[in-house]
C-alpha cells in the first residue's frame, strides 16, 4: 500500500484543517500588512498569529468528543483573551490615547479566526478586506478634510512638550 503525502500531511493536523490554517494566515496577513507598513503595533507577524490561535483554539473545541465543550463558552474566552491583548498595546503619550485602533484590529483578527473555526473561509477573507478598507478610507478621509482631524484624531507631527534648556549658572 502506498503512502500519499498529501493524506499524511492532511492527517498530521488534525483536527485542524489545512484549508482553515492556510486562511488565517492570509486573513492575517492582508491586516498585518497594512499595519506594519503605517509603522503600527501589529504587524505580519502578530496578526497572521492572532488569527491562526484564535483558529486553533475553536477546531480543538469543536473536536471534543461527547459534546463536552460548548463553542460558545470557548469563543466568550477568546474574547476575554483577545480584549486583554489589546490593552497592552493602548498607551497614553502626552495626554493622548494612542493604539486603541490596533487594539480593534486585534479583536476582528480573532472574529476571523472565530469564523473560519466555525468553517467560513469566505467570508472571513471577505472581513479581512473590509478591515483594510476601513483602515485605509478612513485616514484617506481624514487626510482629505481637515475637519475630521480634530480632537483625538489629530495627527501628532512631533513632540508635544520640547526639551527645556538645563538652567545658567
């Protein structure tokens, strides 16, 4: 009898799909490019592996024989998690609150890992690319109208308080 490759491959992560890894991945890739060519907390890296445990996570939990776990109960978890993750990347400089859009990038990255656990590939590419529109548009629209850069949404160019000169003797 012969060996395929491919049947071994698909068999060594299971219950995981090849399908399902290979989607997080992208998902978290089309995010995370985005992220790190604007210089932001969440990079390739980061989200490709937020997307992919959020993944892992919910095919371990849908593997459990005797309907011991409820999903449900592991996506709640997941939540929780994910929202602890994001506050460690909002910070405050200067009086201003920085991060908190990587912090909801991070969240949908688990949303999509949450979805093509529960086998909706499509779709959570499909979110992937809102993500990125959302991102873009909106900071293509803020660029646009002044009015829309005020307040919290201004855009910091430097330093708010400059270096005092050490006092004369």
């Amino acid at each position: 009898m012969a060996v395929n490759f491919i049947d071994v491959a698909a068999l060594s992560i299971a219950p995981l799909k090849w399908a399902g890894v290979l989607s997080t991945i992208a998902a978290g890739a089309i995010i995370g490019l985005e992220r790190q060519i604007r210089g932001k907390p969440i990079g390739i890296r980061t989200a490709a592996l937020i997307c992919l445990g959020t993944y892992v996570f919910m095919a371990m939990a849908a593997s459990v024989e005797n309907g011991v776990t409820d999903p449900s109960r592991v996506i709640g978890q997941i939540i929780t998690g994910i929202g602890f993750l994001g506050a460690g990347v909002i910070l405050s400089r200067d009086g201003m609150v920085m991060g908190v859009t990587s912090a909801a990038a991070i969240w949908v990255l688990a949303a999509i890992g949450v979805m093509i656990g529960l086998d909706k590939y499509g779709p959570a590419l499909l979110i992937a690319l809102i993500v990125v529109g959302i991102l873009v548009g909106v900071d293509v629209l803020e660029n646009s109208f002044h009015s829309l850069r005020k307040g919290v949404h201004q855009k910091i160019t430097g330093r708010r308080y400059q270096k005092k000169p050490p006092p004369e003797k």
